[in-house]
C-alpha cells in the first residue's frame, strides 16, 4: 500500500472553490475548521483507497427488496 498524503494547498484550494461554488460567506474559523475535518476524512479514507483490487474484481450486487 501506498502512503498518499492529501496535499494541503489542494485541500486548501478545494474548499476555495466550493465555498464560491456553493455562494457561502465562512469566516476564517469555520475554513479552518473544515479544512481540519477534510484532512481528517482524507487520513481515515487513505487505506481504503491505497487498497488495490483486481483488475476484474467481481462487483458487488444492488440489494432490491
């Protein structure tokens, strides 16, 4: 498994864009503060996405009730 870090300027840059995109006003504590947990969603998910699959690994079935 690789060691992927998120790269904090793309993090930062990211949550520029959305916050125009989405016409929010935040203030620089609540930036920081979602800048925190986009980081700590990124460290959580980083194992599951640094796991590799078969190339035709079989997909998982849609539960219809």
């Amino acid at each position: 498994m690789k060691n992927r870090d998120i790269d904090q300027d793309t993090l930062a840059a990211y949550l520029q864009q959305m916050e125009t995109l989405m016409g929010l006003d935040l203030d620089d504590t609540r930036r920081q503060e979602l800048h925190v947990q986009f980081s700590r969603i990124a460290a959580m998910a980083q194992p599951l996405m640094a796991f590799t699959l078969d190339e035709r690994q079989e997909v998982a079935g849609v539960y219809q009730p």
